[in-house]
C-alpha cells in the first residue's frame, strides 16, 4: 500500500519554503523556521479505523458508498487504454495525492510524457505546478466555483499584472500578499488592502 504519496507532501513541503521565503523578501518581516511535514498520515481522519482491516480508510464521499475501503489507482495511455502504473490507498486518501507520484515514476521509468489530463478532482494548484515544472502539459477540467464569500468585491474583478506578479483592485491598486496558507490541496496567498484604499473607489 501506497505510504501517503511521500513525494506529495515533500514537493508540497519544498513549494512552502519557497514561497515564505518569498513572503518575507516581499514584506521585509522574519519569520520562524516552519516544521517540516513530510511523509506524515495527512488523512482527513484518524478516529475511525477498521478492526478488520487497519489499512483501509473511512470513505465519504457524496455519490459513494460510505464505509471503510481501499482505492485503487490506474494510469492509463490515451490510444488503447493500457495501464502504466498502479498503486492502492485508504479509502479516505484524496485521489490528487498518488496522481503526482503516478506521473512521475510513468515519465522517468515507462515513457517520457508530453501531456497529462484529468478530472476536475485533480484541479488543484500542486498539479499544476509539478506537471508544469517536468514539462508536462496538464489538462483538467476546472473545478466549480463555489463564492461563499460575502464580499462586495468578487474575484473576477481583480486583474493580475504578470510582470509586477501582483493582483489589482478595480482602481488599479495593489494588493498586497498577508500570508501564505497551506492545504492539502496546495498552497494558497491570503492577499490585503490597505484600509485608506478601500473607499468606494476601491
């Protein structure tokens, strides 16, 4: 079984470091050492565990049989659908976490890879740049969008000038990058205005 995709976290582990480094190159301001993750058990939850079978993981998923089971992951060649690689974990592993290590061992090992495509379920940040990175195409269908926010100013009118690496308010003001949270999923930027900015104008 599949010890929780070590190269996942690791990469996920490596992008942070870069990235709060970068955050305190932008900001001027220290930071403290953070605690390396690694290969840790990064399941959602650990309080239920089969008596029968400890290796299995409490699946919930909406549309799935709920109840402790083992996935099975494939990646397949686009002609005639030939498995390249295999690989099982608990059933409460996202599927985003072997994907990258699949990839990986396929295009060092089996065949070198130009293109990747998935399902929205692999729509995350860390595939995006991994796969970008080994000079992978990625193709995935993008996740749904779902505001929960209650923000008068929503994403969409935000405009990000590439060669400043900023993102802009309506106004044209910047906005200036708080922190750098970290998910299973990825790594996200928690971006601030300035109070006296955020006038109407804004």
């Amino acid at each position: 079984m599949l010890e929780e995709a070590g190269n996942y976290w690791e990469l996920l582990d490596a992008y942070e470091e870069a990235g709060l480094e970068e955050l305190e190159r932008r900001t001027g301001k220290g930071r403290s050492k953070r605690t390396k993750q690694g290969k840790e058990d990064k399941r959602r939850s650990r309080k239920k565990v089969s008596g029968t079978d400890p290796e299995s993981g409490c699946m919930k998923r909406p549309g799935k049989p709920g109840g402790f089971y083992s996935l099975s992951h494939q990646t397949t060649g686009p002609d005639q659908g030939i498995i390249t690689a295999v690989t099982v974990t608990p059933g409460d592993v996202h599927d985003s976490r072997p994907y990258l290590e699949r990839l990986e061992y396929v295009h060092k090992h089996v065949v070198p890879l130009r293109a990747a495509a998935a399902d929205s379920a692999y729509d995350f940040p860390l595939e995006h740049r991994a796969l970008e990175e080994l000079g992978i195409d990625f193709f995935v269908v993008p996740q749904p969008a779902h505001d929960r926010t209650k923000a008068e100013l929503k994403r969409d009118v935000f405009t990000y000038d590439e060669q400043r690496d900023v993102y802009l308010r309506p106004n044209r003001k910047e906005l200036r990058r708080k922190r750098l949270y970290r998910s299973g999923s990825g790594l996200f930027w928690e971006c601030r205005a300035e109070r006296k900015d955020c006038g109407r104008n804004v």
